[in-house]
C-alpha cells in the first residue's frame, strides 16, 4: 500500500510541475550568446571573489541596459563571470560593450596641438580630437569620474533633429564639478579650444563639445544633467549609456570563452532529440514487451511516467537544459530499462526453478534479490554524472545533472512504480489462471539456448584476455600514430561553422579563408553544405572578414550556425580537468568496489573499464574524430556503463560464493556471467535503441556522441564476459581471499542444474545449491 500511494504522489507531483512550469533551455538550444570572463589583477586592486562580484554587478547593469530578453549572468568559481545573452547572433558588439573598463572622465581643454606634434605639457595628456581628423587635444587633470553619474540615458533629440544623444544625470557633488568645468570652458573666446570640455572613455574621447554661448562665465551649466552628442545612432547611443550607466569595471577583464549558436541550429536540435527520444522509447517499449509480456507492457508505462517524473526534477531544480543534456535525458531512458530487466530475469529463475502457481512469490523474490545489483550498478553510473558535474562546464555539467537526474528517476520507476504495477497484475485471478501471459512464465529465446548450449566461456579465459590485449594494442597505436584531434576547448583557439545558401567546396572555401588573410586555419566539410573554419586565434572583426570572404566565394548567404572562442588559458585548464575527472572516475570506482566487493573484482572491473575507454579513444583516433568536451561526456558515460554491466555479474558471484564457499571460483563465475547474460543483451538492447535513434535523427551534432556510446555499449557488454571475469579469477587464483562461513544448505533455484552438475570436480562437490 505504501508503494502505491508514494507512486502517486510522485507522479501526481511531477505532471504538476510538468504542466505548470517551463524547462529553461539552455543558449544552444535556444540561440543567443555566452561569454565567460576572467578578471584579471588591477595595479591596485586585487582580482578575487570579493572583486569579482563588484565587476559582476556593473556587468548587470550593462547587460540590462542592451536590452536583451532574459540575459543570464552569475559567477563561476572566484574569477570566472558567465554572462548569457539568448538572441544575441552577433557576439562582436556585446563582447565589446560589456568587457571595456569604462573608465569614463571629464577634463578641461587647455589647447590644440597636431599629429604631428605630439608633445603636450607635463601633467596634460593629448588626445585624438574625434571631431577633427589630425588634430588632438590636450586635456587638463580629471575633474569628474564616471562614478559622478547618477543615470545615463539614449535619447533621440526630436526637436533639433541632432540624431541619438546620451543624456547623462549627476549626483549631487558631480554635478557642481560639471558646474565649474563649463563654468571654467565659458570664460573663453568662441571657437577657441579651451572653450570645450572632453569626455574621454577608457582613454579616448568620445566626445567634447563646446559650451553654448549663452552660458554664463564662472557660473557654468547648472542643474546635475548634460547631454553627450557625437553623432551617434540609436546603437551606439544606446551601448555609450550602457557603459557610462554601469560605472567602471573595479579590475580588468578577458574574454575567455565565448559560444554563439544559431537559433535555427536549436531548433532543429530539439526537434531532431525529440524525434529520437519517440523513435527510441517506442522501439524499447515494444521490445520489452515482445520479451516480457505483460510485465514488459507494464514496465514501458512506468516507463514513460520515468520520462514525466525526471523531465519535471529537472524543472523544479531549475537546470538548463542543454543539447548534451538533451542526449543525456533520453540516454537516461534506455539506461532506465536495466532496472526492470534485473527484476523479471530473477523473477523468471525464480519461477522456472519451481513453477508455483502463485506468481506474486516470484515477483517479491525477483525485486529483493535484483536490490543489490541495482543500486551498486547506479551507484558506479552516478559517481561518473557527479564528476562530469564538478569538473566541467558549459553545456557538459548539464549533462552530468541530466544523467543524475536520469539515474535517481530510473530507481524510483523501477523499484517502486514498477513493483506496483507488477504486484497488483500478478495477484489478479485472470493472470495467475495464464501464468505465460506475465512473461516471467516462459524461459526466454537466450535463457534457452544457453540452457541447450550449456557453455563455459571462463574456460577459455586466457584466449579471452590474449584477444583483448590485443585489441587495446591496436587502439593504443592508432592513439599513437595518428594522434587525437582536439578540439578547441582542450587546445584553445576559434571554430566557426557556416551554412550556406548555395553549396560551397571545401576546397574552394579553403582558398577564400586563406585569401582573407587566414592561410593556416583548418577548413573541412560538416555534415550537408556547412563549412567549419578552425583557427588557433580569431577576433570578431576577423571573423566577420571570414564570413564576408565565404559569401563571395559562394554567391549566397552565409550564416554562423555555430562560433566557440577558447583562450588559451582556459583549454589547458579544461585538458588538465578532463584528465583530472578520468583519474579520479577510475579511482572512485576502484574504492567504491574495493568497498562493496574485494579488491581483486574492483581492479578487474576497473581494468575493463580502462580497456572499453581506451577502444573508444583509439576508434575515434583512426577515424580522426575530434576529441572535445562532449566526447568527454561520452567516455565518462561509458566508465558508467561499463562498470554498470560488470557489477551485476560479480554480484552474482558474491552472492553464489555466500550460498556455496566450497565451489570453485571459475565455476561460479561462469554460471554467474551465463545466468546474467539474458539481463546483459536485453539492457544493451535497449541502450541500443535510443543511441541509434540518436545517431541517426540526432544531427551531426549528436552524431560522434551517439558514435562513442554505441561502440561503449557494445564494447562493455563484451569486456564484462571476456575481460572482467577472467582478471577476477587469474587474480583470485593469485590471491584467493578467506573462505566464508557457508550458510545453510538451501536447495537450489538454479536453472541451470546440468551446467552445474558437469563442473562438480572443479566445484570441489557434487552438491546441488
């Protein structure tokens, strides 16, 4: 009872939320901008979190002052600001606007002077006169600072028809400064240099207009307001006011980072995630059920309450939704389903071993006995979420908390709302009087040719070993021979990608980018008529040359789908944090093996882990893949699911060698990998599903991501078998452990009592258990 009304609650809650709140989708998927910032040391002001949280609140106010919808901004770690503007296409502009010191000043004109000469008297400074091209001049000491200004205002003058100008506010102290400065300007004669006043922007004047005539000498413009003209439009008006309105940044800062993503290539994203996440959750569900029956029909409806209840976590957390954490939601789903698979393959055992008419017995045994697989195999997937979490950024950390999300919700379905569901079908008369409908009833097409072929993979355990050596030399010299091609977040550098309108040769495109003044940047093809231009340093104006050079050689429009800007700094950092997260994913899992079983299966499946991640990494190696943040995830997703698939058959082994000490360790594994081998194909079955989903209607952006995980797949359902369990028992034979205390002798439930009746000499007994 208890289980029911908690399943309601919770579905009750989540499709609450799910109805009443949106999910916050993040920049790639929604189009827009985002610049990271590092502040950096000031001659007298140190760059640290107490300092860094002052730049941010300028930030704010000029972020708020361009106008953008909904921007984002908030600090990450002590010097880092991410601010994110949705909308944004064109980062050249915002960048510039919100990372200038703005150090605005007002000084007195004391004379004239030339290019030429540019020599000026000690103590003044000469400036270019932005109204006359040539000339400079020559400012007195400062005599009001930006942090004079009360408010700062674009405003278009509709009564002289001057344009845009800025209207500025002073406080009350700055705007008797401003009083005596006109008041000073007013003294000199009309035309005259000195009748101006200069107001200079991080050391340049931006403008310096000359004192109306009819303003009084030594009494100057009274009333704490001005106005700025220059000539400006409505955008350069508008970001002036901006950066005066925000005050000076405290320290300095840098453009680290910096993403732009087309709001067409978010789109389409979505669409293409979503179809998938259809696609590959029908496919599933229909398989569970063609293998389950019953069950299965009732495990995908709990199944898609898993989607409802993790979707409405992430909306209540207030997570960003990004495009790996889109692949991450519906990864998620097919990693859902091993759950559900643990229980009804114990259940069948369970049933196949003495084929009672009360199916509920079964059932109860299947979901007790499945709890300890099911929470130590979650456990070794979420402490590789947790890290992608803590170690990276952007739109990698949300698919750490995607995959959590994914990992918690999938428990609660499983053993919960699926245990429900089970419960309440199997105690109905109609179902008990058809026990073949529950699907548990019926010994599986894999169960049974196991059960015909009664193999002994463990036996050839050193073949199994020589052929996956063998493997990991060849992925080690593709690692070594061809390299790994990094992407921009590990080496720093630019990577645009380009659609055009009309289609363009790589070759062609090649030549305009190195035409424009870029003849070492790397051109290639993306997916159909895109072009991606990688370059190791990239400002926006040359960005923008690029795009101008690319639309001539094509003859059409040219749009950005995509622009990441990495400092160098940042990619090393991000290279150290990505080897720092795969070092510290192996240990957590070795430890946390180490704990719950022993040491020699926490190195074996540790060891197979290594040997899944080093095929995926010398795959991408000779296919010459890029290796970035998202292949990241992928591999560290993989150590999830590698060691997922592993600890289920060693908890079968832990468990056999509690009930029957006596046997040998190669007999129970073997019985345990064959006993869980049904589990294994039909969970990998159901990752498949989704991944190929992904892969196929998943876009090129999915497509690597998809490429990785499909070959983790496949790879870690085979080490478990070939690699896993024969380092378990080599150095169990090495190393043997005290042998426990037997418990009491129960008959056996095992299906397979041939298998184990032809091992009885390497058993040690001939005893059933």
């Amino acid at each position: 009872m208890w289980r029911a009304l908690v399943a309601l609650a919770v579905v009750g809650l989540s499709l609450y939320v799910a109805l009443t709140q949106s999910a916050r989708l993040g920049l790639d998927l929604r189009g827009g901008t985002q610049i990271v910032l590092e502040t950096k040391d000031a001659p007298k002001v140190k760059a640290d979190a107490a300092s860094t949280d002052r730049a941010l609140e300028v930030l704010r106010q000029r972020v708020d002052a361009l106008g953008v919808s909904e921007p984002g901004i908030a600090r990450s770690g002590e010097k880092r600001i991410i601010v994110e503007l949705p909308g944004v296409q064109d980062p050249r502009k915002a960048a510039e606007v919100i990372g200038r010191t703005a150090q605005l000043s007002v000084h007195p004109v004391t004379g004239e002077t030339t290019e030429k000469k540019k020599a000026a008297p000690e103590g003044a400074r000469a400036l270019p006169d932005p109204d006359r091209p040539g000339s400079r001049l020559v400012l007195g000491p400062a005599v009001l600072s930006g942090d004079g200004v009360k408010d700062a205002e674009a405003v278009l003058d509709q009564q002289s028809l001057a344009g845009w100008t800025v209207s500025l506010e002073f406080r009350s102290g700055a705007g008797d400064a401003w009083a005596r400065v006109t008041g000073e300007a007013a003294c000199a004669p009309q035309g005259a240099p000195e009748r101006r006043v200069a107001i200079t922007l991080d050391d340049k004047i931006i403008s310096a207009p000359s004192v109306n005539p009819d303003v009084v000498c030594k009494t100057g413009i009274t009333g704490g307001s001005t106005q700025i003209t220059g000539g400006f439009d409505q955008a350069e008006a508008r970001d002036l006011a901006a950066l005066v309105k925000g005050g000076a940044l405290p320290v300095p800062v840098d453009v680290v980072e910096q993403r732009t993503v087309g709001a067409t290539l978010g789109a389409d994203a979505i669409a293409a995630s979503t179809q998938a996440a259809l696609i590959g959750i029908a496919l599933t569900a229909l398989f569970i059920t063609v293998v389950y029956r019953l069950l299965g029909a009732l495990a995908a409806l709990a199944l898609a309450l898993y989607g409802l209840i993790s979707y409405a976590a992430l909306v209540a957390l207030g997570a960003t939704l990004t495009l790996p954490g889109l692949a991450g939601f519906v990864l998620a789903i097919g990693m859902a389903v091993d759950a559900n698979v643990l229980v009804f393959e114990r259940a069948r055992e369970e049933y196949l071993a003495v084929r009672s008419p009360d199916l509920a017995k079964p059932v109860r045994t299947g979901f007790a006995k499945a709890w300890s697989a099911v929470i130590d195999s979650n456990v070794t997937t979420l402490l590789a979420a947790g890290l992608l979490f803590f170690f990276a950024t952007g739109p990698v950390k949300g698919f750490g908390v995607t995959l959590c999300v994914g990992v918690l919700a999938s428990m609660v379905t499983a053993l919960v709302i699926t245990r429900c569901f089970a419960d309440f079908a199997v105690g109905r008369e109609s179902v008990r009087r058809r026990p073949a409908l529950t699907g548990i009833a019926t010994t599986g097409r894999v169960r049974a040719w196991l059960s015909r072929r009664d193999p002994d993979l463990v036996r050839h355990r050193r073949r199994w070993l020589g052929a996956s050596a063998l493997l990991v030399v060849v992925a080690v010299a593709g690692i070594v021979l061809r390299g790994l091609d990094f992407g921009v977040e590990f080496t720093g550098g630019r990577l645009v990608e380009y659609s055009t309108s009309r289609p363009l040769d790589a070759d062609k495109a090649r030549e305009a980018v190195s035409d424009a003044g870029f003849p070492r940047a790397v051109v290639q093809e993306s997916g159909e008529g895109d072009i991606t231009v990688r370059t190791q340093k990239l400002t926006n104006d040359e960005q923008r040359r690029v795009t101008a050079a690319l639309e001539e050689e094509s003859g059409g429009a040219v749009t950005v789908e995509r622009d990441e800007l990495i400092g160098p700094s940042l990619g090393d950092e991000l290279r150290q944090k990505a080897l720092i997260a795969l070092a510290i994913a192996v240990g957590a899992q070795l430890l946390y093996l180490s704990v719950r079983f022993r040491w020699t299966f926490a190195a074996a499946a540790v060891s197979a882990m290594v040997h899944d991640v080093l095929l995926v990494v010398g795959l991408f190696a000779w296919l010459g893949k890029p290796v970035d943040s998202v292949f990241l995830a992928a591999v560290l997703t993989v150590i999830g699911y590698s060691v997922n698939d592993t600890v289920v058959v060693f908890d079968r082994v832990r468990e056999a060698r509690r009930r029957d000490p006596r046997a040998g360790l190669a007999f129970l594994a073997n019985r345990a990998v064959v006993r869980t081998l049904p589990r294994t194909v039909n969970t990998g079955m159901g990752a498949l599903f989704i991944l190929a989903a992904l892969a196929v209607l998943g876009g090129d952006s999915l497509a690597d991501f998809s490429l990785a995980l499909i070959t983790g797949v496949v790879v870690g359902m085979a080490s478990t078998v070939f690699t896993a369990v024969p380092i378990a028992v080599a150095l169990e034979e090495r190393s043997p452990a005290e042998p426990p205390t037997a418990g009491p002798r129960k008959t056996s439930t095992d299906a397979y009592s041939p298998l184990e009746a032809r091992h009885g000499k390497e058993r040690g007994t001939g005893a059933v258990v």
